[in-house]
C-alpha cells in the first residue's frame, strides 16, 4: 500500500471515530469529548478516563491506547485489523469505549 492510500483509510477511520462520537453524545447520556489533533483523537469519558488513537504513518498502522492495553491495527485491504490477533478495530473501539464509559458504545467503520 503506498504512503498516500494508508492516509486516504486512516483518515476515513479518524472521520468515522469523529462522527460516531457526534452520534453517541447526540443519542445517549454518554459524554464522550474526543479532540483532534493532527492524525490523533483523545476520547475523554465522564470518568475521566481516555482511549487514544494515533496514526503511526512510518508503519502504516493505527494504534489505540485504552486501559485495557495498546493496540497495532493495519489495513488489510477491508478493514483495519490488530496486529496480534486479527481482530477488528471498530469492534475493539466499542468493546473498550464501553468498558470504560460504563454504557454500551457503538463505534463502525463509514459505508
């Protein structure tokens, strides 16, 4: 994958992130305050507690740091997968969010 079509699906997984937290402070009493700072968002739960998310550009990853622990994902041609066991970012992203917010977060790639 070159350097331009890594930036072209991290940026649209960024997008989604960015969009499903518009959806989740619109719809629930979650409070989720994500900020954006160049390829970084900080998701900030009423708990105080975090999940960062950055682009790693050199490796062609994303990683996300949650209390459960860090994760690598790469594009695999579908969607972005952990490094270490396959499994998927946005249900990763909702299964941690949930966990620390305390409420059932949903978190899903954009169509």
């Amino acid at each position: 994958m070159t350097d331009l079509e890594y930036l072209d699906h991290a940026e649209k997984a960024l997008k989604a992130v960015e969009l499903a937290c518009d959806r989740i402070n619109d719809e629930t009493d979650a409070d989720v305050d994500n900020q954006r700072t160049g390829g970084m968002i900080t998701l900030t739960f009423a708990n105080r507690s975090q999940i960062v998310i950055n682009l790693q550009k050199p490796l062609q990853e994303i990683w996300m740091a949650a209390r459960a622990g860090g994760f690598h994902y790469k594009f695999n041609g579908r969607q972005w997968t952990d490094t270490k066991d396959a499994s998927e970012f946005f249900s990763g992203l909702s299964r941690y969010a949930s966990e620390q917010s305390g409420q059932t977060l949903g978190f899903k790639p954009l169509d």
